[in-house]
C-alpha cells in the first residue's frame, strides 16, 4: 500500500485519504496542545507560510499518548490552534502513534523509515519528512526545532 491510499480523518471529521498530498514534500508531525514543545507549531506554521507554495505541506496528527498532553476534542484542538498560533496546515483526527491501535498511517511511517531507531515515536512533535513521491526520507527527533529543517525541505522541493 502506497503512503497516499492511507485512509485519514481531517479535524472537522471528514473521511478521505492522503492521494490529494500526492507531488508534495510533506511534513508529518504528532502533535499536542499542553506539551512543552508546543511553542513548536509557531515555527511549524512558519516554514508552511513559507513554503506551501513551492509544494510543502506540513500534516498535524493530535495524539494523547504522551503523558495525557492532547486531552481536547477535535473543535478545541483546532480552536486552540487557531487561536494561538494561527495554524493554517491541514490538522488531522486525534490518533494512536504507538502500540497496537497505531493508526496504519504511522504503522507506515515507521515500517518505511529508512534507518535502524527504535521505531516507537518518542514523543510529541516527532516529524517524519516525506519526499514527492511519497517515500520517507527521515525520521526528525521532537527535539529538533522547525527552523532546522530548512536545508533538509529545501533539498526535496
């Protein structure tokens, strides 16, 4: 199964899958609203301003399974990203990364991630970075600020 025939769930909760990123680089990202590095969706939606018209996209999947950091429901998600950081990149569903209910997006992401990690995501804000053809080029630490990634995004574009 290609990357883009993932079946996802948008914030708003319409079903569809990832065929419509197809001939983008993307940025795959979990993310949580009460994390410490939250502060890391200003710097995320300012590489997406930056970029989204070269073909970059960044894709935020909301994921409660780091210390109960991303409790809110799919409107207060979205409310507070909005609100606070004026987030204009597709958001998704609140979804698994890890253990047996992984949503199969991440399953990928994982299986196709070209290094030897441990391919259990270790926290909130890990990013993934997809070339445009849908291959996984990297596996970004949550620690790394999105300011960091310019080099690796203006590389595949």
């Amino acid at each position: 199964m290609s990357l883009y025939d993932i079946a996802v769930k948008t914030i708003s909760g319409e079903e569809k899958t990832l065929a419509a990123f197809k001939g983008h680089v993307l940025l795959i990202v979990n993310v949580a609203s009460q994390c410490g590095l939250t502060p890391q969706y200003k710097g995320l939606q300012e590489l997406y301003e930056r970029y989204q018209d070269k073909g970059f996209v960044i894709l935020g999947f909301p994921c409660n399974q780091f210390a109960g950091q991303e409790p809110g429901t799919e409107d207060e998600i979205a409310t507070f990203c909005d609100r606070n950081y004026g987030v204009t990149f597709p958001l998704f569903a609140k979804i698994d990364v890890n253990g047996p209910d992984a949503h199969p997006l991440y399953q990928h992401l994982k299986e196709h991630t070209p290094s030897e990690e441990n391919p259990d995501i270790e926290w909130n804000f890990a990013k993934f970075l997809v070339d445009k053809d849908g291959h996984v080029i990297k596996r970004i630490s949550a620690r790394t600020q999105p300011e960091e990634l310019i080099t690796d995004i203006e590389s595949l574009l």
